[in-house]
C-alpha cells in the first residue's frame, strides 16, 4: 500500500492529484529556498511568515495567531522581536481596546515589498523559460486551481 504524506492512496485514480500536490510543495519550497538580496535574511522564518501575514491589513494578534496557526505565546514573541527591529507596531482597537492590532511600519512595508518584489523575479526567471505556449497552459491552470481554492 502506498503512502502520500502520511495518507494511506485510497485508489489509483489519486495519483494525478498527489502528482500534482508534490510538484506544488516542491515549486513552494524552491521559491522559498531561493537566496535573496533582502535585510530579510535577519529574520527568522517564523518573523517573515508573521510579516507577510500582517500586510497591509492591520490584523488583530489572535488573527495572525489563527492564520499562521500559532500559539499567542508564540505570535507574542515574535511580534515582540519585530517591533525591536522596527518593522511592525501593536495598535489598540479604537473599537475594542482589548484588541491589539499589528502594523508594519514603513521599513516593515519596504522589506515585505523587497521580497516579494525579488520572490517575482525568480517566479519570472523560471516562466521565461518555457514556451508561449506553455506559458498560457501555465495561466490557465493556475487561475483554475486559484478560483477552485478561493470556493472553499
């Protein structure tokens, strides 16, 4: 019997999809593999992963804690550590002052925006490599899988 991550395969038919489930982790982690020019490269993965969640949303701590599902003493620390290196603040709700929200400061924006920024570059580097064709294949399934995940 073979396994997927831990998932006993229930039919052959499963195949395809699990296929395409490792090239999407594998694509995942070569983009986050690749080495970038960024001050990034003082935070810990945990503090980038916070960084990238807050955006520009000015979530709330239990937010970023839900969406990176994390504990609060966890999320508390990092926020912590990220505020000392003055690339977000913690707001209170002007709605419920029992809420604390967390911003990025503008250094906070300018290094989220780098990465991203340098993430495209390499996402592009790769696409330039394949045919038109391939490219539009590429598009296409991407926006189909994109709009089956935004369903659910």
């Amino acid at each position: 019997m073979k396994y997927f991550m831990g998932i006993k395969k229930q039919t052959l038919n499963n195949e395809l999809e699990d296929e395409i489930v490792t090239t999407i982790f594998k694509f995942m982690a070569l983009i986050r593999g690749k080495k970038t020019d960024s001050s990034a490269s003082e935070l810990t993965l945990a503090q980038l992963h916070c960084v990238i969640a807050i955006n520009d949303t000015s979530p709330s701590m239990a937010e970023i804690a839900n969406e990176l599902e994390l504990s609060m003493p966890t999320i508390t620390v990092t926020i912590d550590k990220l505020v000392k290196l003055n690339y977000v603040v913690r707001k209170t709700d002007p709605s419920d002052r029992r809420v604390v929200r967390v911003a990025l400061t503008t250094q906070g924006k300018k290094i989220t925006q780098k990465m991203r920024d340098q993430k495209a570059e390499i996402i592009k580097s790769a696409i330039s490599k394949l045919s038109v064709s391939d490219r539009k294949k590429t598009r296409e399934v991407m926006v189909s899988l994109l709009g089956a995940l935004e369903e659910k």
